[in-house]
C-alpha cells in the first residue's frame, strides 16, 4: 500500500496542494485508504447519530456522567461531516481536492474536534472518579458544573487550535497529501515548542488523568468487593473490562499519531516517510467509530435490544445502590 513517496509542494497562496510526479501512493494505496476512510465515515456517523438519538429521546439518561458521552458524541459527528468526506474525496482522487485554505480547515477542524474529545474522555474519567471514590451525587450543581466542563473542553481546544492559524506553527499537507494536519516536519523553534505542548497537554495529560482516576476506581470496586462477595467477581471483571478497554481505546487511536508527530519533528529527516505517517492517522480518525462502543455500549446504565419491528426498546437498571452506579455512570 506504501509505494512510490514524492514531495509535496504547498503554497498558502495559491488554491491548491500539488504533487510531484513521482507519486505520493500508488493508486491502489489511494484507493485502500479512501475504502478505510468510507467505512469510518459511514460507521463513525451511523453509531454517533444513534448515541445522539437515544439520549434526545431518553431525557432521564442525561446524567452528568453522559453529558460527557454526548459531548464526545457530537464531537466525533463533526469530524464525520467537515473532517472525513475531505480526506475520502482526496484519496479517491489520490491528490487534495479543496486548495489551501481548505487544507487549513481541514487542519483546524479535525484539530479542534478531536481534542474536544480527548478533553472530555479525560473529564469523563475524572466525573465518575468523583462520583465513586468522593460520593459526589448527582443534584442541579453537578448538572452545572457537568455543563461548564463542557463548555470549557471546547475554549480549551480552541486555545490550542487556534495558533497555527495566527502564527504558532501551521497547518497543512500531511502524509501523502490526502490529509492535512500540523505541519509535524518543520524543524523552527516555534514550531517545535507548538508540537511539545501540543503533546503534553492535549494528549498526555488527559491520559495521565484517566490512568489515575480509573485506577482508583477500580480500587474501590475492590474494596466493596471484599465486604459484599456475592456478586464481587462479576463486578471487578466488568469493571476492569470497562477501564481496560477505555483506556486501550485512547492509546490505540491517539499514541501512535502523538508519537509519529514527536519523531516527525525532532527525528532525523526522513525517519517518517510521508505515506507511514498515513497509518496513526487512520487510527486517530477510527476514534469516531470506536467510542460509540466503548463508552456506550459498556453502559451498565442502557441497553439496546433489537426486537422484530427492528426498533429499539430502551431498558433502564434502576439504581438501587451506589455500588451499581459505580460500574459506569
């Protein structure tokens, strides 16, 4: 899939992104891509607009806990529209479609959604860490404070988006052309500083923070197991399922990209191949389809049962202790 790099030519005034002739992919690399991108497209929005669906419907799942799913969930939408049709059209072509400022959109949108949703993972974690281990429960100033956060996750990611736009670095043409992004290989001073807390504090902080607040939860799970054994197995294995899975999701679609962005930048030249790159940024992108079912479909709180009309029956597990709650929301 990998074949045949070329440099890439971009010009911010002029209304293209150009590629040289010797090729950024192969044709067949393009069109892997693009069946990659389609099916994340298709996925990505089908599991999002359905979380979206069933919580406009279900005003009684909008807990404090799933105000963060909501948020992440609209998030990941926005990537689905603006994001994602871009870069499938570019990689059915096999060359960037919509010019030089459509490249910075392209940029800054996927940019701004994705750390909205890193934010909100992370907030997330730190919501239920408080529930649990700080029996904090749910009353008209945790909805508030709930609300705020998510306010705040957007200016936060706004704040770190915005600077390639005014100066602080750039964005643009990444991998074999088809994407576009922060410009990882720039080697200036001011570009490298963006990168770092780029890093540390939209991608390593927020997973720092998920390892300890999950962690301290599944401390608890444990010792409420030791004073009620009865069903003690079965709780801890969900909820190990449920951290496990959370926290391998993050560093499964988000390190490899954080990584392949370190080496780009402060790596000897050439040690990314433009095409390689293509890879963490797929899996930066499979985050739209995975959430919905990591942090849906492990809801101790919802399940959604298929029936013969093929409508779904929504079915609540009344919260009769806390030691329930705990298992997710």
């Amino acid at each position: 899939l990998l074949a045949g790099l070329t440099k890439l030519h971009y010009s911010a005034g002029h209304s293209s992104v150009s590629e040289t002739s010797a090729g950024a992919l192969s044709r067949v690399g393009h069109t892997a891509t693009a069946v990659v991108l389609g099916f994340v497209l298709v996925l990505g929005f089908l599991g999002n607009f359905l979380v979206l669906l069933v919580f406009s419907r279900f005003p009684g799942l909008r807990t404090p806990a799933n105000l963060f799913l909501i948020n992440i969930s609209v998030s990941d939408m926005l990537v689905c529209i603006f994001g994602t049709p871009l870069s499938f059209a570019a990689s059915v072509r096999g060359r960037w479609l919509t010019g030089s400022y459509g490249c910075r959109w392209y940029g800054f949108s996927n940019a701004l959604f994705g750390i909205v949703s890193l934010v909100s993972l992370s907030l997330l974690s730190l919501e239920r860490y408080s529930s649990v281990c700080c029996s904090i429960h749910s009353d008209s100033s945790q909805y508030r404070r709930a609300r705020l956060a998510v306010a705040a996750s957007w200016f936060y990611s706004l704040a770190w988006t915005l600077p390639p736009l005014l100066g602080w670095s750039s964005y643009g043409p990444e991998g074999p052309g088809t994407t576009c992004s922060v410009q990882w290989h720039q080697r200036t001073a001011a570009s490298r500083s963006y990168i770092v807390c780029l890093f540390v504090f939209c991608l390593l902080l927020p997973l720092l923070l998920m390892f300890f607040c999950y962690w301290r939860i599944l401390l608890a799970v444990r010792v409420v197991a030791r004073i009620n054994r009865s069903s003690a197995e079965l709780r801890e294995s969900r909820v190990l399922l449920m951290v496990v899975a959370m926290v391998t999701g993050y560093l499964l679609c988000w390190m490899p990209y954080g990584v392949v962005a370190m080496l780009s930048s402060f790596g000897r030249p050439g040690m990314v191949p433009p095409a390689a790159s293509l890879i963490p940024s797929l899996l930066a992108k499979s985050s739209t389809v995975l959430n919905p079912v990591i942090y849906v479909l492990l809801n101790a709180q919802v399940k959604i049962v298929p029936v013969k009309t093929q409508r779904c029956i929504l079915k609540y597990k009344s919260k009769t202790c806390h030691m329930k709650s705990l298992l997710l929301v």
